[in-house]
C-alpha cells in the first residue's frame, strides 16, 4: 500500500473552476513529485520540489498550475482555470535524493 | 532530449511461466538510472526493480530481474514464475542525471495472466 497519501481520490470540476489536490510524502522524504497521466497512460512531469524549493517544472506549471510543499504541511497542485484537456490522474511521488521514487494512489480529475 | 520506448502494447500468459517486457532508451548521458514500475487495476503505481547505468549486473528483486544490455540501450524486465496477480500494465522508466531527477516513462505494456 502507498505510504505517499493523496487526497482527494476523485475530483470533478467545470471548466474554468479552481481544482486543487493534497499530497503528504512518504516521511522522511524531502523530493515531492507531480506527474499528471492521461487516458493513453502516458505520464508527463508537471513540478518536483526538494525541502519547499522548486527544482524543475515545465512552461503548463508556470501558467495556470501552482503547487506549493510547505514545510509542515502537504503539499499541493492547484489549477486555477480547469480545462477539459486537464481531465486526468494526478500522481505525486516522493523519494530520497536520486533515487527511485514512491507513488501515491493519485487524484482522478474529471472537468465537465 | 530522453526516450523512453516500449513497443510491446500486450502480452498473455500462462499463470507459472516466465514473461519479458522489452525497454528500449534514448540519452546522451553517461550516467542515468532505469526502473521498472506496474500499475494495478486500481491505479496504484509500485515501484519493483532499479538498474543503474554504471553497474554491469543485472538486478533481482524476488521473482522480477532485469536483462541490461547497455550497448543496445536495452533493459528488459523479466518475470518468472508469473501469478495471476502480476496481471498489471508495466512501464520502463529513465532518470538522466543531465535532466534532474524527473522520470521519462515508456508507454506501458499490459500483462495479463491466465490459469
């Protein structure tokens, strides 16, 4: 079973809604992922943060994805304008520095 | 840029024997790390067995070992004595050391096993 907890399962949303999903890391884990998979199963990096600190993310994460790792509490990916093109499950995966990284059960989104 | 590539879209099996997931990679690195990871009918994604790019053995983890072939770009995933439980879709997955530490996945292999 995961350790990596993601909240909520499931989202729905409509389009040009807010929809924001949690992530609590496997302890002692300071890299936090965000990876978004879609209906054809292919996985595309959305962010990663080690210690609350960005370390990489693509030009869609710098428009209207926002995600924070505070320190102390979960993480979090928020959209702030849902499209129908974002229908899909959002995986956070956490690890230790460079090596395998262990995935949550994932956020399904749904954007009607 | 990475690549990650799997060209088997489905493999069937008889419950007990030994199946092969082929993986092949793209990178201008010298240094990167494989893995191989299944995702369950539920969705949950579980990581099962790692190789690093400096290390010429193969890796074993219980019944999953890995047939590296580094002048190929090759790492398959090797199953013995398949369960029906191992019915999951498979996927190959490459950390560049040049590319953070963010995967490039492959495109998934289904395996479905059978009594």
């Amino acid at each position: 079973n995961s350790k990596v907890i993601q909240t909520p399962r499931y989202l729905v949303k409509g389009q040009g809604q807010k929809a924001k999903m949690r992530c609590i890391p496997e302890k002692g884990h300071p890299v936090v992922f965000w990876y978004q998979q879609n209906k054809n199963n292919e996985f595309k990096f959305l962010i990663n943060f080690q210690n609350q600190e960005v370390l990489q993310q693509i030009d869609m994460t710098e428009k209207r994805f926002s995600a924070e790792c505070p320190s102390n509490s979960p993480c979090s990916l928020e959209i702030q304008s849902s499209e129908a093109g974002d229908s899909a499950l959002y995986l956070c995966a956490s690890s230790l520095p460079g090596v395998e990284q262990y995935f949550g059960p994932g956020t399904r989104l749904t954007v009607l | 840029a990475q690549k990650v590539t799997q060209t088997q879209t489905s493999i069937s099996v008889v419950e007990k024997t030994t199946v092969t997931m082929d993986c092949v990679y793209e990178t201008r690195d010298s240094s990167y790390f494989l893995f191989w990871y299944k995702q369950t009918a539920s969705g949950e994604i579980v990581f099962l067995i790692r190789q690093d790019s400096y290390k010429k053995e193969n890796a074993t983890v219980g019944h999953y070992s890995l047939n590296f072939q580094k002048p190929k770009s090759s790492i398959g995933l090797i199953i013995t004595a398949t369960q029906i439980e191992d019915s999951a879709v498979y996927f190959c997955a490459m950390r560049a050391t040049s590319s953070g530490q963010k995967l490039v996945f492959g495109q998934g292999t289904i395996l479905k096993v059978y009594l």
